[in-house]
C-alpha cells in the first residue's frame, strides 16, 4: 500500500482539518500540523495557523467546519447502526476529502 501524501503532502493538512472539524483531530498530527506551520508560511507565502493555511487554500467558506461536523455525527450513526461498530473518524476524514476535494 502507498502512503496516502507521498505525492501529495498537503493532502496530509486537509485530512487534518476535516479531523479538527469533527473534534478527532489526534495530539501526534495536530503537534506535527502546528510544527509545519512555518514551512507552510514558506511555501504559500502566507502567515496563520495550519488550519487557516488550509482554509484560504481549499477557500474553504467559515460554515464549512460546522457542515462537516454534521455529515460527520448523522453519518456517525448511520454507519453504526448498519455496521455494528464504531465509525472511524480517520476513514471518514479520507473519503471526505476525496469526494469533496479529490485534487487536494
């Protein structure tokens, strides 16, 4: 299997983002995403946070974090009852971003 950003690095933020939108954004990639903010800073030419970085990229409107969370929690529960087992918020995060931004 391929890592999902080998060609594709700041796939990695927008996967993160989703992640932060729901609340399931893990300590480990949310220290890595605020530790690449400077390179971020550099390669886009920009200053904020990550998460901001990644908004004005993807232009991401500011209802969007709360539209994402809804998909996720009504998802969430669909799933669930049909599957027997917990959503994965990271699988979740991933097929998100593909469908809605497939060339992140």
């Amino acid at each position: 299997m391929t890592d999902r950003y080998t060609d594709k690095p700041f796939l990695r933020f927008v996967d993160a983002w989703v992640l932060q939108a729901i609340g399931h954004l893990d300590a480990a990639t949310a220290t890595y995403c605020k530790a690449m903010e400077p390179q971020l800073h550099k390669s886009f030419g920009t200053t904020g946070s990550w998460p901001a970085i990644v908004a004005r990229q993807m232009k991401f409107g500011p209802d969007l974090p709360a539209q994402v969370r809804k998909i996720w929690e009504d998802g969430k529960a669909r799933f669930e009852q049909a599957n027997g087992r917990p959503a994965d918020p990271v699988q979740f995060a991933m097929i998100y971003v593909d469908r809605n931004f497939g060339n992140a």
